[in-house]
C-alpha cells in the first residue's frame, strides 16, 4: 500500500470519527429552545441532508428540527424524538388550536401545519409526512392515527369559504362539514386532496391523486374524483401468499 492511500484512508477514518462524536455531543444539547435550535445547528454541520437526518431525532428525547424550519405556534406539543426537516413550517393564525406531534413522527421539508379559528392537528406516533403537504386545520381539526404514511403533495383541508351571492368570497364566514380523520397504518398517495367531513379507515390505501369527498372503509384501496373504494387489501391476499 503506498503512502497516498493509506493517508487518504487514514484521513477518512479520523473524519468520520470525529464527526460522529462531534454529532453525539451537540445532539445531547439539542431541543425546541433557542440554545437547543443552534445545538441541533451545529450537529447538522457533519451530518448527512433530508431523510438522512432522521437518525438524529432518534439520538435526543428533544428530537431534532432542522435549523431552517419555522415554529410559530405557542400550542405546539411534542413527543420524544420528532424530527422536523428542512423549511418545514408550523403556524398558528388567529384563533388556532393546538398542534400535537407524538411520538417519532416525522415531517419532511417544506410541508406547513397551520391551525386558525379553533381547529387544531394531532398527529399520533410514527406518522410520517412527506414533503410539501399542506394541513391547513380551520374551523375543524385533522387527526391522523398512528403508522400512518402522507405521501409528497398531498393537501387536507376541513374547511370552505361560504359562496353565497351578492357577497364576496373573501368576506364570507369560513364553513365546514366536520374533521378529516385519517386511521392507524394508512398511506396517501402522492398528490391525494382530503377535504371536510371525512374519515378513513384503518390501513386504507388512497391512490395518487385522488380526491377523498367521503368515508373510506377500513382496509380499502380507493382511487378517483371523488375517492371511491374499488377493492379490498384483503382480495389482494393470494397474489401474496409465497
């Protein structure tokens, strides 16, 4: 082995070293406070982008949230190890309930979580939002269960503008027909809308851009505009049978 290469290996090694314990060491510190937003700063100096950053959530009961990602919500509740990513955004508009963040739950870069006028989200444990959704709880709340999967794109909405005429939409009374809850172990496809008064089920799957305008049974795989089950998962067992 020449001396070139083994300096390049040696380098690598001693790198990697200390960026490990460089990590571990900033990531004890780290949390939602301001001295906790630059320790997770200055962890994020040697570690990996995106998805790659979760791993430091799993290192402090704080979690981790990304240096550039925007917290104005005074009702905000987290469990241990959330991760938040990169210019993700969470707001409270006039008259917002809380957002409440259980356990590992991770919410990807550039997705905003916005409460106003009474309505609040809760997402349970382990439920993951890909990037550039849009919960936008007005009025009414978002719930979604524990496992569940959000795919990039996707936007929910429990609430409307009034339309009556002779009245400008922007001035109508915000309106809606009850909360978006959403099951333990589901998955949004990419580019799914989910709008007021809607529930799904329990492992339902909701296929790429789909509209969901009404309940979606547990279990069923649900497709179009609006959303309509057109199979089980269960019809789906023999095709998985080894």
């Amino acid at each position: 082995m020449d001396f070139q290469s083994w300096n390049t290996k040696d380098h690598n090694r001693i790198y990697h070293a200390f960026s490990k314990r460089w990590i571990r060491f900033w990531m004890h510190y780290a949390g939602p406070t301001a001295v906790g937003r630059t320790a997770s700063r200055l962890a994020s100096w040697f570690a990996p982008p995106h998805k790659a950053r979760v791993y430091l959530a799993r290192m402090n009961a704080h979690g981790f949230i990304e240096p550039n990602a925007t917290i104005y919500h005074s009702k905000l509740k987290m469990g241990p190890n959330v991760f938040i990513g990169e210019h993700a955004i969470i707001f409270e508009n006039s008259g917002g309930g809380p957002v409440e963040l259980g356990s590992q739950v991770n919410i990807f870069r550039h997705t905003i979580l916005e409460t106003a006028h009474g309505g609040s989200i809760l997402l349970e444990d382990e439920v993951s939002i890909h990037p550039r959704c849009q919960l936008n709880a007005y009025v009414s709340s978002i719930r979604i269960g524990s496992g569940t999967m959000i795919a990039p794109n996707c936007a929910l909405y429990p609430y409307d503008h009034g339309i009556a005429p002779g009245r400008p939409i922007m001035e109508q009374p915000l309106e809606s027909k009850g909360p978006i809850t959403i099951g333990r172990e589901a998955w949004l496809g990419v580019g799914v809308i989910v709008l007021g008064g809607v529930e799904i089920g329990d492992g339902a799957v909701i296929a790429a851009g789909s509209i969901v305008t009404q309940n979606i049974p547990e279990n069923a795989i649900a497709a179009g505009t609006p959303a309509k089950a057109i199979k089980m998962r269960n019809d789906l067992a023999d095709k998985f049978k080894a």
